[in-house]
C-alpha cells in the first residue's frame, strides 16, 4: 500500500488569523477503492498495539502521550500515513519506498511513525527530533521516506535513508511539495549525527531528489493574510487526479486558539466534502469512518460511492455553513468546549443522509 501524498503547505503570513495552513491528497492508482480510515485514540490507548513493521518502542510506557486523530491508509493498519494531535502538531507522509521488507522484523513504517510521533511530540521541533530518534533506531535499511511536519509556527521536511535522516526548516511562504523522490537535499538544518551536510541528501543515499513544485492547484496565497481553509480545499480539489486520489485532509493550525482538522474519508476531493475534528473534552467519532468487523470498506466510503450527482451540490454548501459557523466560534473561543465533542460524528452522519 502505498503513503504517498500531494501536499500544500501555506504560512502564517499568508493565513487568515496567521494559523498554519497544511492540505494533502492522499496518492495511489491502485487503490482508490480501498478505504482509508480516520480513527481517534485518548491518551489511554495512543500506543497500545505492536506496530505494522514489527518494533517495540521503547518509550510506549512512559505515561505522557497524547490525544491523537489518524486516517490510515488501508483498513486494520496500526499507523496512518496523516494526523494530528492535541498540541497542535501535523504530520503526514509524502512518500515512502522500500518499506515492503520491514514488515515483521525489528523496523518501523513510515505510518508507525507518524503515529508514534504525534504520541509524544508537543511542537514541531520535537516532533521532527522525535522522527530521527526513531529513524535512528528502528529505520529499515532499503526504505526511503519524506515527512512533512507543521506546527502553528513552522513547518519541517524530513527525509529519512534507512537509518539516516535529514530535515529542512521551510522558509517559502508557500510550498507545493509533490511525491516521487527525496526533498532534502543541499540545505540541512537538523540530521543524523556526523551526517556531510555539503553534499546533496538525496544524491547521498541513490534517491531521485524530488524538488518542490513551483505550480500551484486552486486559488494562490497572495501575501496578505487573507487564504483560509476553503481555499486550501479548492487547492485540494483542483490537484485532486480521479484515477488516483484516495482521501484529502486539511491542517488549520492555531497558534492563539483553536486548531481543526478536516477530512474527506472519501477518494478524490473533487467529489467529495470535508468534515471537521477539534480536540473538545471528549470526541467521539462516527463509526461510518472506520471498518468494521467482517467488512473491507468503511459504511462512509461505500455510501459515498452510490451518491447521486445532485447530493454535492446539497454538501458543498453544508460545508460552506459549517466553515462559516466553525470560524464564528473561533473568533469567540479560544478551547473547545464538549458542545465540539460529536462535532465529526454529526458531519459525517449529516453527509450520509444524502447518499441513503
């Protein structure tokens, strides 16, 4: 299965209320009608479970992990290749390649370690120390993987070589960041001890570098602080390729309030509808997000597979309102309260209705 994913970053200068911006389609051509899941995990139960790539994190005990929201790219898989946590922190998967061989053995995924991290990162300068940390100890030595991480204050490229790592502060205001090959290349702000930081990451470890894209999809960041999450989801849509997108998902990352986090649940964005999640007291999430026993499909991605091409339309301006009346809120509150709590679960069980 593959992690790949397209994805947009915009920073906080070009963001309405100077939130963090962070959008990603998730990639794969053979598999647009497998569905991806999105799967919420308390503190309890964050780290519970043996990881797809067969390690024991060392620190699983610890007592300190956090509330975490992730979608998976294929049914029962322990990680996810997007999520979230209750600090604020994002991190998804941009590409990963020769994984196949660590399964069973003493490596991690990618997917593990998204959710590994966002288990215990508090901010994006941890969380990108957290992933080598990792890399370091458990990195399988024929896998190559690109993270890209995001706080409300920053956003970081990791690129990882079987057990050695590079990162990379983003300072463009905007970045498209495609999938295909490693980013880090010449400039290296964070690595692996003792890494010859002269020469190119990417050449370094037999990897195409894959140079962030100039184009852009949808509407453009313009400089003066006016790009919100709509827009980023018609970016999303506009980059969306019907042959092969799986899932969409959209960061907003609040340094002064409120961080909320959309996701499709359903392939190709162009067709789909985004559904919000806020770390209230205590979420719950719709089941129709996740499979279930005895089935290869989650009830949302089968539903919105029979959708009639009227419903959209309807859905579109649901999302509209629930933008409109989300953003209201945040400009009065600055937490969650438990009237966020089923904020998921009524979303996806509204977009439903118009698909019976």
């Amino acid at each position: 299965m593959s992690s790949n994913g397209d994805c947009f970053v915009v920073l906080p200068a070009n963001c309405a209320d100077g939130s963090l911006i962070f959008g990603r389609n998730a990639e794969d051509a053979t598999a647009t009608s497998v569905a991806s899941e999105v799967c919420f995990y308390d503190v309890s139960e964050v780290l519970e479970g043996k990881a797809d790539g067969g390690a024991t994190d060392s620190e699983a005990s610890d007592g300190d992990a956090l509330r975490v929201i992730l979608q998976k790219p294929q049914p029962g898989l322990w990680g996810g290749d997007f999520g979230a946590n209750e600090r604020g922190v994002a991190v998804g998967l941009t590409w990963a390649a020769g994984e196949e061989e660590a399964k069973d053995s003493d490596c991690l995924l990618g997917t593990d370690i998204v959710r590994l991290t966002l288990a215990k990162a508090s901010d994006v300068d941890g969380a990108v120390d957290r992933i080598g940390a990792l890399v370091a100890t458990h990195g399988h030595d024929n896998s190559k993987v690109n993270f890209i991480v995001c706080d409300s204050a920053a956003a970081w490229l990791v690129s990882c070589a079987g057990k050695v790592w590079a990162a990379e502060k983003l300072e463009s205001s905007f970045l498209r960041l495609p999938t295909g090959g490693l980013v880090v290349t010449t400039t290296v702000n964070k690595s692996s001890e003792g890494l010859d930081s002269t020469s190119s990451f990417a050449a370094a470890h037999d990897a195409e570098a894959q140079v962030p894209a100039e184009d852009w999809c949808g509407p453009k960041p313009a400089g003066d602080g006016t790009y919100t999450q709509h827009d980023m989801f018609e970016t999303l849509r506009a980059a969306s390729n019907p042959s092969s997108s799986r899932a969409a998902t959209v960061s907003v990352l609040s340094g002064k309030g409120i961080s909320c986090h959309w996701f499709t649940g359903t392939p190709n964005a162009a067709e789909s509808v985004f559904k919000p999640f806020v770390f209230a007291p205590k979420p719950r999430i719709s089941p129709l997000t996740q499979v279930q026993a005895e089935s290869d499909l989650t009830l949302l991605h089968k539903l919105h597979s029979q959708r009639k091409p009227a419903a959209l339309e309807h859905l579109r301006s649901l999302e509209r309102s629930c933008v409109d009346e989300l953003n209201n809120y945040f400009s009065l509150q600055d937490h969650a309260s438990d009237e966020l709590d089923e904020l998921l679960k009524d979303c996806v069980e509204a977009e439903v209705k118009f698909y019976r």
